[in-house]
C-alpha cells in the first residue's frame, strides 16, 4: 500500500485547517463567534487538543506551541484516518 495518497491528503487538510484558523482567528467579531464550519474543518486538529495534547500540558500554553499542536494533531489524526478507511477499502 502506498503512503503518497493518504500523506497528500493529510497534508491538503492540514492546509485547510490552517486557513480555517487564520480566517477564524481575523475574523472574530465579524461572526460573533467562531466561524460557521470551524469546528467541522479543524476536528482533528481539536480533538488532539482535547484528549492528547491537554492532559500533558496545562491551559497557559502560549499561542504559537499551541498553533503547533494543533496542526501536528490535524496533520496526524487525518493521516491515519485516511490511511486506514483507504486499507479498509482496498
């Protein structure tokens, strides 16, 4: 099996995910709140946070590891996700 397809599409969403934050992060207060979809196209990245990410680390950490976190979550969980629906199917 190859891992160029699922690594491709971590990447791509991984990609996604971060324009969904920068848009989400400027554009606060336009939508007041967070953007419509925003927890839909950062899922993984989030629940990295929530479950891995949290429980190591307390609530103070700054932006930038944070930022960090959840784009390796996002990268990662897609990663596997796509890998493993894609042996599935084959």
């Amino acid at each position: 099996m190859s891992l160029k397809s699922p690594l491709l599409i971590a990447i791509i969403l991984t990609f996604v995910g971060l324009i969904a934050f920068i848009i989400n992060w400027n554009l606060w207060e336009f939508f007041n709140g967070p953007m419509p979809g925003y927890q839909t196209l950062l899922f993984p990245g989030n629940l990295t946070l929530e479950y891995f990410w949290h429980p190591i680390f307390t609530e103070e950490v700054t932006f930038w590891p944070k930022l960090l976190m959840l784009m390796t979550g996002q990268f990662v969980v897609s990663f596997v996700a796509v890998y493993f629906i894609s042996k599935i199917i084959r």
